[in-house]
C-alpha cells in the first residue's frame, strides 16, 4: 500500500510538472477547442494575438493612404436581416474605391485586427506573382522539390507550382472543420501546441490523385505555396511581404500573423488586418495591382491568378474564388465562418465582411452570399 501511495504521489507531481512545463501549449489547445464556440467566437476573431503565437507586421514609416468617403449608399432592404443572420461583425462596400458603406457589430470596432482565415491565401498569392516577375522562380511548371527539397519522398513529390496554385495537388487531406480527427483540425492543434507546420506538411504521404488531375480544396497546399517562396527567396513571408505589398499600401495598422512553434507564419490563413485595409487590398486587386498610382503586383499576375485556371473546370484561380455565374472581373477571397473580400471590377464595388457564422457550411449558404453581394452592387 505505501508503495502504491508513493506512485500514485510520483505520478500527481511528474503530472503537475508536465501541466507547469507546457501550460502555455496547454493553454492554446484549450483556446483551439474553444476557439468557435458560440459565447466567445465573436471576441475570439478580433483577439487571435491572445490565443496563438504570432508575428508583427511591420506597416512601414509611410503615411495612411485614403480612402476616401463617398454618398452612403442606399442597401437593399434584405442586407440588415442578413447581417444579424450571417453574424457579421463589420462591413465595408466601396464603390469607385470609396467608402460608400461602412458598419460594425455585435461589439466589434474599426480598430479590431480581423482573423482572415483563408482570405490570406489570396493575399500570399499576389506575393507569389511578386516573386515570380523578380526571376525568383522559373516556372509554374517546376517541380515543388526544386524550390523545397525536403519534400522529396512525401505526397508533394511530383507536383508542380501551378498545381499548388490550382489547390490540385492530389494530395489526400480531409478539410472537414466539424470533425476533431480530420486533416485540417489536426494541423490547428500542431499550430496551438508550437509544433512545426513545415514538418506536418512533410509528414503528409498519401494521395488521392494524380498530381494535376483534379481540383480538390487542400488547405496544407497553401502551406507548401509558403515554403516555395521562402525557398526561391531565402527569406520569409513576412520580411517579403511588408517590403512588397504592406509598406508600400499605406495601411491604417500593423498587422500580425499567427505562427507555429518555430516561427513559421501561417499564411494559409494567419493574418489579421482591419476591415478597412482588407479593403485597400481588394481595391488594389481590383485596380489591377495598383495602388496610389503605383504598380504592386504585376497587371500580368493579377489577371491570371483571377481567371479560373484549375482543372476540370473549377471556379477557382491562383488561390482566388469565382463563383458559379461570375461575370466579367468578378472574384472573391474567402474564408471559414464568413469572411470575404468581394471584388467586381465591371461595376467597381469591393464588399469586405468579418463574420463569426457557426453556420457557414450549411448547403447553400457561401451561393447565398455571393448572390446578396451581386444585388448590392447592382444596386451602387
């Protein structure tokens, strides 16, 4: 009995020094599995910095670009039901690259650094086109082992740039957000107990496809498009993309980006900006790469990464959306629980919303977005 009692008390303390010792990875997977429950999702999108690991952004010395205010527009009278459904938490419509709309809600404000999700895909993507115009990288049709060598041997061996691009990787990876042991649930935990999101992406060796096949959603591909630019590079994504793309916007804030355990930003969906200059970034997008008369991502780039490029015919670009009946110049970045940068340039409206929708994936719902933001700028 008293040598049981003295295991039992070795086993409390060897516990309670484990508790000690990683109470802050402890801490953060806590906050993963609370991360979108309903009483705390709201604050959490606007206080990720708390949460996770994460890396300042610098916003460089120069002044805010305007963005100027224009008449207040007259929205159709479906929109104010659909922001209390949707759980939208900001809002801003500019038209002819003014603020024509511009609202706040269930407690959020204009100075809240939003979660991006996988909008930031999008944002990595008109870097990519940066580095591609500098010589960096070759081609699109260069192996991923060319630039990443360490991935030689994994499921990522023998695909090329435009099939991460494409998100046609073949490689296998369940994107279901509802189910704990998925793919994608899995990769939040390594990122909230500080591991390593370059391993976790090495360790991935099964298929599905043939790389190039088919189009299939994989989030991890936007990881591996991130360590392709670091590798052609020799520099990261935040050294590159603050000298390329947020010095040069004239942002309002700094923004931050979530990391792993090494340091690594996670740029499938890490980023956390205002309302307002996820606008200027769509607006820069919508004006062909340029911003304040100067030309930040190549014209050439921004007209391929929109334009639909996977195959089979998929409605999706160089990680940019375009939804079932686009029309001429329109495209989305888009993220989980309702996050959209909206553009289309025929009409000249940019739509940017942050939501905390527990529904998001319901049948339907992504098409019933996409078809309110086409009535509010028919309606501009």
């Amino acid at each position: 009995m008293r040598r049981s009692f003295r295991i039992v008390i070795l086993l409390m303390l060897v516990l309670l020094g484990l508790g000690l010792w990683k109470r802050e990875e402890i801490g953060r997977l806590m906050a993963v599995n609370s991360l979108f429950s309903e009483d705390a999702i709201v604050r959490n999108f606007s206080h990720m910095d708390e949460l996770f690991l994460t890396r300042p952004l610098s916003r460089g010395d120069g002044p805010i670009s305007p963005l100027p205010k224009g008449p207040e527009a007259v929205l159709p009278p479906e929109v104010a039901a659909w922001i209390e459904d949707r759980a939208v938490t900001s809002m801003v419509v500019l038209k002819d690259g003014r603020i024509v709309h511009e609202s706040y809600h269930l407690g959020t404000g204009e100075a809240d650094l939003r979660i991006s999700w996988s909008m930031a895909k999008s944002v990595l993507s008109a870097l990519f086109g940066i580095v591609l115009a500098e010589g960096k990288v070759e081609s699109l049709d260069d192996p991923v082992t060319r630039y990443v060598p360490e991935l030689a041997g994994t499921a990522y061996d023998g695909a090329t740039l435009r099939d991460i691009l494409t998100m046609s990787s073949g490689v296998a990876f369940d994107e279901d957000y509802l189910d704990f042991w998925s793919d994608i649930n899995r990769m939040g935990r390594v990122l909230a107990l500080g591991g390593t999101m370059d391993g976790f992406a090495a360790g991935l060796s099964e298929r599905e496809a043939e790389p190039g096949a088919r189009w299939h959603y994989v989030s991890i591909d936007t990881h591996v498009l991130g360590m392709i630019i670091r590798g052609a590079t020799g520099e990261d994504i935040p050294e590159l993309l603050e000298r390329h793309i947020l010095a040069p916007m004239g942002l309002e804030q700094a923004p931050y980006y979530l990391t792993d355990g090494e340091g690594v930003s996670f740029v499938l969906g890490g980023l956390n900006m205002t309302t307002r200059d996820y606008a200027r970034l769509g607006q820069m997008i919508a004006q062909g790469g340029v911003w304040q008369g100067r030309q930040i991502v190549p014209r050439d780039w921004v007209e391929q990464s929109i334009r639909p490029q996977a195959p089979g015919g998929a409605g999706y670009g160089y990680q940019w959306w375009i939804a079932d009946g686009a029309g001429p110049g329109e495209v989305n970045a888009q993220g989980i629980y309702g996050q959209y940068i909206w553009i289309d340039r025929s009409r000249g409206v940019v739509i940017v919303v942050t939501a905390a929708d527990r529904r998001f994936e319901e049948p339907g719902r992504a098409e019933e977005n996409i078809a309110l933001f086409r009535r509010i700028a028919a309606a501009l």
